[in-house]
C-alpha cells in the first residue's frame, strides 16, 4: 500500500513506513501546499493520504481509485471534501484535542501577560526606558542591609505597570469543552473562581465549589476576565458583540484565543475604544494574517496580540502524529475508529 503523507509532524515516521511505500511531500517536506494537480499525480495510486493543509477535494479523490482512507491532522477536517468521501465509503479521521494542552496554555499565558502588563514593561525595557547608561552599584546606608528599590513615584514603573493577580478574581469560560475545561483546571490553581456558560454542558456535570454555570449574559456581567473556546459555526458566528461588551465590568479582561468569527471584531475595538473594558489579549483576528496598521497594532496600549500561534507546539505535532497512526492501526484490523468524522 502507498500513502501520501503531506502532514506537520514530529516523531517517528516507522509506523506509516510499515505500512508500504511512504512518499513525504508537501507540508511535511518544508514545502508549500500542494496544488489539486500535484496531489492527484502524487496520490493516484495511493490508499492513504495524510495531510494538514492540503485541499482534498472531490477532484482530488475521485481522480484516487485505490483511496481507503483520509486523514486530516487537524481539530476539524475543514480542507477535505467530507460529502465527496462519503459518496465513496472513505472514512475521515482527524485530530480533535491535539492542541487543547497548548491552547489552554497560552491562554493562561495571555492572561497573566494582560493582567501584569509583561508586554508593555518589556517593550519599555527594549527602547531604554527604566534604565541608566552605565552600571551602578548603590551601597546601603550605615546599619542597613542592601536593598534594591527604585524611586516610587508617578512615572516608576512600579507605578506605570502596575497591575492585577489573579488569585480570587472570577473567570468566565465561554465554550467548555475540551481546552475550556483544561482553562478551568490551570485557572483554578490560580485561585480563581469559574463562571462557564456552554448550553452542551449540564450544570450538574460541572457543579463543584468553585464552579458555577451561568447564562452568557450574567458571564459578561460578573467576570473579571473572560476567555473564549468556542468554534465557529452558524450558531456562534458573531455571537460576542456590542451588546455583551456593554456588560462587562471597566476593570475586565477579554482573551480570544479561539476563533475570531465568533467575535463582532468591530464591536470589539468600539468597546475599547470607549474604555467599556480595561484590554483585551488576542490570537485570532477577523482578517489572518493580521493588517499591520490595524487598531490592535496602532492605536491600543492595553491589547497584547499574538500570530494565531495557540495551538504551536512541538508536542502538539507529536500528538496528532501518533493519533493518525494509531487509528490507521485500527482500520487495517477493522476495528472501530477513534477519530473518525461524523
């Protein structure tokens, strides 16, 4: 058997070796997407193929007559025809979870470099504010011991980056899912208390002290920060907007690390821009790559951005890898799939 493997990865490759010819292009060879074209010439003859990015589209698998199976590295296969596959009996697997550990983590990591300011006191230290042009060594005064404080005044930064902990304060989750409950979990440690509003999710299944299902509104009301993990479908296409920005408190805290459809984007710089909100820390925008004279960009002090980079991590590509291979594992003995989409 052949397969097209065309996927980011990290590990070993032998599992899909044994498998028969392995052909490594694409992606997963440092280059870039494969055209319809080229992957019908590379996959013609192959039963599997395997990818993160490339479109498999109904030309695509119709034109691969020994096609037994797609899979797709991914948290949703969204770049594969599923009704072409289906039409066929071609099963779909995907990756759903592979980067909830990453995601969560740098959710959390938006929130403390909000809520202390990191971006900005680094930035500053960068461009030569806060320092002096040559060493210096104070000595302590007579029957003192050594101590470092700088003057405390308006302009120090002790004053200027002055900022929240998080230990006491309440965070609302929207979407409790798997990297929503791993928020949860890392939040907690924190000392936080948990609002989570989610209708798939039974307030009898979360309720614990410290937790507490709420409705989206009273979320946006009662939060003090609030961090959203939901996908974007037809329901929660633009479902954060002026109305719940209104609600927020002026010393809350908004993280999207998420998707941006579900967020009125324009609402949401309104809402800054009349200070309806302290800040806001973002990974997703409603234009990828991000325009570089963009509001976020030029005109807030109080938005930390990131690349789209939540889900980023060396391990994540272990984890997927190691998910497809497994689950093609279990379709050459026919047994059920873990991993298939339905």
């Amino acid at each position: 058997m052949k397969t097209l493997f065309t996927a980011e990865y990290a590990g070993s490759l032998e599992d899909f070796r044994q498998l028969g010819e392995l052909v490594i292009r694409g992606w997963a060879a440092g280059e870039s997407k494969l055209t319809e074209d080229a992957l019908i010439d590379l996959a013609h003859d192959a039963s599997f193929i395997i990818t993160s990015y490339d479109d498999i589209t109904a030309r695509v698998i119709d034109a691969c007559p020994q096609l037994k199976l797609i899979a797709c590295t991914r948290a949703n296969p969204v770049n594969i025809d599923l009704q072409a596959a289906a039409r066929r009996n071609i099963p779909v697997i995907y990756t759903p979870g592979r980067n909830s550990d990453a995601a969560a983590e740098l959710t959390l990591a938006l929130m403390l470099n909000l809520a202390r300011h990191i971006p900005q006191a680094h930035a500053a230290l960068k461009r030569g504010e806060f320092t002096r042009k040559q060493p210096q060594t104070a000595a302590a005064k007579e029957g003192l011991r050594s101590d470092v404080v700088w003057d405390v005044d308006k302009s120090s930064p002790y004053e200027v980056f002055k900022g929240s902990e998080l230990r006491n304060k309440t965070l609302g989750i929207v979407g409790y899912g798997s990297i929503g409950q791993r928020v949860g979990r890392i939040a907690r440690a924190f000392g936080m208390r948990l609002l989570v509003a989610d209708p798939y999710v039974s307030g009898v299944e979360i309720n614990e002290p410290g937790i507490e299902k709420t409705t989206l509104e009273q979320l946006f009301s009662d939060a003090d920060f609030i961090s959203l993990h939901l996908k974007a479908t037809p329901q929660t296409d633009g479902l954060i907007g002026r109305e719940l920005f209104n609600r927020m408190k002026p010393h809350a805290l908004f993280i999207n690390t998420s998707r941006a459809a579900v967020v009125i984007e324009a609402d949401l710089i309104a809402a800054l821009r009349e200070k309806r909100l302290a800040g806001a820390a973002l990974d997703v925008y409603a234009s990828e790559p991000i325009y570089r004279r963009h509001p976020f960009i030029t005109e807030f002090d109080n938005v930390v951005i990131t690349p789209h980079i939540a889900g980023a991590t060396r391990e994540t590509l272990v984890k997927h890898t190691e998910m497809i291979a497994q689950d093609i594992q279990r379709y050459l003995k026919g047994e059920p799939l873990l991993y298939a989409w339905r």
